[in-house]
C-alpha cells in the first residue's frame, strides 16, 4: 500500500537542490508580468504551451530556453523579491523547514544586473518570510559552466562577499560538456578557502566521469543530480566511499528526457550501493513538480516505507550546510513525525 499522502503533507521537509528562477509559477508569472507592454498575453501562451506538453522537454536545449525565458522576466532587484517570497511561501505550504536555494548569480552577472542590489533585496525578502513562515533557508550562487573559469571566479567574489550574510556555498551548473570540471579546480579550491561549501551540478546530461571529476578534482562535498552515477558501479562506490551525497531529482530527470519515466530513476540502485540520496525538486515551475510530490511519486515508484522516506529528509539534513544545533533540531522533527 502506499504511503498516505497525510503521511507525506506532514513530514518536516529539507530541500537542498532548488533554482529561485525555475520556481516561478503561472501566478507568479503573470504578477511580473503586469503592466509590461504585451508580455502578458506572451505569458499565457507560454503557460498554455507548458501545460500542452505535460512540462516535457524534447532536449536540455529546449529546457535551457524556458528557463531563459523565466529568468528574462527578473528585471529588477524588486523582481527578484517577488519570486523569493511565492517560493517561501510554496515550500511553508510543503511544509519544508529548510530549503538552501540556488540563486544564478552568474545569470544576473550575464544580464547586467547589480548582483549586490539583487541580492540584498532576496535576502530581505527571505528574512521576513522567514520569521513569518517558520522556516529557514540559505542561499547558494552558481556559475555556469560553458562562461569559463573567469566567470566562475567573478561569481565566487561575490559569493565570498555575502558569506557571512546567508551565503553557504558556491556552485557550478550549465553544460557539462562545453564547461567540463578540469576548468574549475582553482575556483574550487579558492572557495574552500574562503570558507564557503561547495557543490556542481554534475552527471546529469553527460556520464559518470563527470561525477567522479566533481568529487576527485573539484572535491565538491554535493552532487547535483549525479544520475550517470548509476551506471558504473566505480562510481558510485567512489560517492559512497568519500560520503559525497546525491541531490536526485528524478521529476527533473523525466522532464527533460534523461530517464523515459519518473519510475525509471535509479533510486533503488544507488540505494543498494551505498550511496548517500536526497529527493529534490530542481526547477519545479517548470517541471510541473514540488518537493512534496517528488515524494509522493518516489513513494508510490518505489514502495518506499514511512522509514525510508523519512531516511531521505534526514540524509537532507546531514547533507546541509547547516551547524550541527540546527541539524539535531530538524532530525528531532523528523523523527517525531515519522513515529507519530
Ligand atoms: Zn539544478
């Protein structure tokens, strides 16, 4: 039987691989679009033409362009308030305690945004929604991998710059192929001194060696997606061995065709190996998902018990970076509502 979806609802939630642009939904769309010469009726259309295709992707390029579209309507620091804030209250409504998500700051240093202002207006937002949701969240700045190793160094400045200000960690996404790990060494190892965690998204449109580049060169302690980690068992005893998580998505996975099926996501063969997983939502907006249903279809896929998905939101919570207080204080939760 699977779980009740009560069972679900309730569960103290930690979500850890998370994009702010790609969480924009229909409503959010249309109230930064009002009052923008023509963009609303562009909006419907482009809403409509989402909800025709089921959220589905023919190919990542075709993914890259939604996205691209989305983050064209941030335009100003305000813009990006808005969207910190129906994302908040999105998660409190999952019931999500803990969410660390993934501001592109390379993408507003490639529009020509001020970082800072656009920055400083996110992190307002966040704290009062924060006293006033109940939950917490942190941030982290990515960089994108096809712009290069200078770029990737520009982003980290301004990571560094807002570390004691709700800024854990430095990350890498984009096109593994046109921005393989071998470029980023130095960044990475500048981050590390600078006191910031690390992660890169890594092993999800390419293969497994991209994952182990991640771990061995650019000693990341996250691995977003990691999928190709499935197919060789070197790998993933290489993620088990040196405790680097995995940030699955499977939803994601499915959306953009990297699996055929949501049910065709390798969690119980990573599982059986060892490795460490996590369930995510990615870019839920644009994938049609939430954290909360990512949970439910892995429940329903894979016969999870109450045990194992309340094992994946503790792994979560091990997995964040988060001081040790705050960490015990989510487990307690957990586990509280896994007994009761
Ligand atoms: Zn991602």
């Amino acid at each position: 039987m699977p779980l009740p979806k009560e069972f679900i609802g309730k569960l103290p939630k930690v979500e850890l691989h998370l994009h702010l642009e790609g969480s924009l939904r229909p409503n959010t769309l249309r109230e930064l679009s009002r009052g923008r010469g023509g963009m609303e009726s562009k909006i419907e259309q482009w809403i409509l033409e989402r909800e025709k295709q089921g959220y589905r992707y023919s190919t990542f390029t075709e993914f890259i362009e939604a996205f691209k579209f989305v983050v064209l309507l941030l335009e100003t620091p305000e813009d990006y308030a808005l969207a910190t804030v129906r994302l908040m209250e999105w998660l409190a409504e999952q019931n999500v305690k803990y969410a660390e998500i993934t501001l592109a700051a390379g993408v507003v240093l490639w529009k020509r945004q001020p970082l800072d202002q656009v920055y400083e207006a996110v992190r307002k937002t966040s704290l009062e929604a924060e006293a006033r949701l109940g939950m917490r969240v942190n941030w982290i700045f990515d960089a994108v991998r096809q712009f290069g190793a200078e770029h990737a160094h520009a982003v980290l400045r301004w990571a560094s710059r807002y570390r004691s200000e709700g800024v854990v960690a430095f990350g890498l996404g984009g096109d593994e192929e046109r921005g393989p790990g071998s470029l980023f060494a130095d960044v990475y190892r500048e981050a590390r001194d600078c006191g910031l965690h690390t992660l890169a998204h890594a092993g999800e449109t390419t293969g497994p060696e991209s994952v182990r580049e991640a771990v061995e060169l650019l000693k990341v302690e996250r691995v977003g997606h990691g999928l190709a980690a499935a197919r060789d068992p070197e790998v993933m005893g290489l993620l088990r061995e040196r405790g680097v998580p995995l940030e699955g998505c499977p939803g994601s996975n499915a959306s953009i065709g990297l699996i055929p099926e949501f049910r065709d996501y390798p969690l119980p063969a990573l599982l059986d190996a060892g490795v460490t997983m996590t369930l995510n939502s990615d870019d839920p907006a644009l994938f049609g998902t939430s954290l909360e249903q990512e949970f439910t279809r892995a429940a329903a896929e894979f016969s999870l018990s109450a045990p194992q998905a309340a094992g994946l939101c503790e792994n979560a919570v091990r997995a964040a970076f988060l001081p040790e207080h705050e960490k015990e204080l989510l487990l307690t939760q957990i586990q509280q509502a896994a007994v009761g």
